[in-house]
C-alpha cells in the first residue's frame, strides 16, 4: 500500500533535523497545523499527514471496521512512521490525536520518542470518579444529530468547539474543515472518538510528554486535562494563555513557544 497517497504524508523543514510528526484532530486535517509548520521547519523535519476520509487522503483506503476503535488510527501513524523509519521522533497530536499518539507510542517502541498531547481527553462521558464533560445523554445527543445532518452539526459545533467568539473567522474555518470531510468517515470517526475510553492507556507511557491546556476548553475541560497530567509520571503540563480547544489556530505564539521549549529540552 502507498502509504504516502493514503494518507497525503508531506515532508518539510530540515532534513537534518529532529523529527516532528504533527497529527490532527477529528474533522480537521494537516492544514490546521500550518502556523505551526513554520515555527519549528527551520531545525526540524516536519511530518504532516491526513488521517483517511479527511484533507486529501485517498478515500478508498477507508474501512469502517479499521477505523471503529482508535487502535485503527494508531496503526495509521505507525505505518507512516515506519514508511519513513522514524526514530525517535517527537508526536503532537491535537484532541482525539493526543489518545491516537498513546497508542502508536506503544504499538512501536523506538519510533516515537516524545510526545505533546494539545487539549487531550482520554474519556469524554463522565463516570464514577471522573469527570469527562459530558453526560451519556449528551453524547447520544451529539452523535445522533451528527448522524442525521452533518452539515448542519457542524455549523453549530464548529464555533463552540474552537471558542473564541470575539473571532467567528476562527469558528467559521474550523466549520469548513469538518464540512469538507468525508460524511461517513466523519460518523465513524466522530462515533470512535466520542465512545472512546483511553484512560488506562495513559498508564504505558514511558516518554516524555508534554500537555498543553487551554482555559474554557468545552471538549477537554481542565479537570479532564489534569487527570492526563497525573496518570502519565514525569508528564509536564502548560496552561496556555488560551480558550477554546485548537489553540494551534487561536493562539499559535503561546502554543509555538510552549511546543519547541519542549523541542529544545529534548537535546
């Protein structure tokens, strides 16, 4: 399989430099890491890729039975990084992409060195002792509406999801990125991300990891944040100076500045 055309891998910045892998999250694709890109492409090699159904990846690569369980995202990147073989390298994954990086983290020692988790939620429903934002209700609800109309769940989710709404530029590119996914890739992938619980995976990181948090967060609230910070030992968390959940978008100095002082501790 071409690994590159399923899921459009672009390659940028110094060739000679550490390697970045920068993943997106759910309804999004590696656009949205374009005012990163910049910021680290000068002494880092800079991965990029599209998760399949989303940005230009090749849709005849979809499987809904692959893609059901984020174990299916996770060999995605796995096959990226051995395609490429990838040592050592350093994962940032945005929202659902933080869990998704967990998981290749393990299924491949040695290929990811490092990881920066930008708004993770290992679980969104709440459960007993643990607070994930959302009711059972809540999420039957969202999905169902997001089943039924996708277009029109977009336009309602897109400005909550991103914040900011002194900014409605910001909420209105973030609706066109979930309305030029794949409807049906967006279902499953929606489906996945949402009934997820990833919280004892967060126990086989032996990386460092970086957690970035952003204030008013409606997806990943900072309670939800903090449990990842202390289920994950030696793990450093940042409050960026930020609301909403994509601060990559948002707030990209403080989020830039937070992601290569990581970078630059690693050397």
């Amino acid at each position: 399989m071409d690994i590159d055309r399923r899921n459009n891998v672009t390659v940028t910045g110094n060739p000679q430099g550490p390697t970045v892998v920068l993943a997106h999250g759910f309804g999004c694709d590696q656009n949205m890491w374009r005012l990163t890109v910049p910021a680290l492409a000068e002494d880092h090699r800079v991965v990029l890729f599209d998760y399949v159904g989303s940005g230009r990846s090749d849709l005849s690569a979809f499987s809904e039975d692959r893609y059901a369980s984020l174990a299916g995202y996770a060999a995605d990147v796995v096959e990226v990084c051995e395609a490429l073989d990838l040592r050592d390298a350093v994962y940032v994954g945005h929202s659902v992409s933080a869990m998704i990086g967990v998981l290749a983290a393990d299924a491949a020692p040695g290929r990811i060195g490092a990881l920066v988790m930008v708004a993770p939620s290992p679980r969104y429903i709440d459960d007993v002792g643990y607070r994930g934002g959302f009711s059972v209700q809540d999420i039957d609800e969202l999905l169902e509406s997001l089943e039924s109309n996708y277009l029109g769940w977009s336009a309602a989710m897109a400005p909550v999801i991103m914040g900011n709404d002194d900014r409605p530029e910001l909420g209105e590119e973030l609706k066109n990125s979930f309305c030029a996914t794949d409807p049906d890739a967006a279902r499953v992938f929606a489906r996945t991300t949402f009934l997820s619980d990833s919280r004892d995976d967060l126990k086989s990181v032996r990386v460092p990891t970086l957690i970035l948090e952003c204030t008013e967060d409606a997806i990943a609230p900072r309670e939800v944040v903090a449990y990842v910070h202390h289920a994950i030992p030696g793990s450093t968390l940042i409050s960026l100076d930020a609301t909403g959940h994509c601060p990559h978008l948002s707030a990209p100095e403080a989020t830039n500045a937070a992601i290569t002082g990581f970078l630059a501790g690693l050397r």
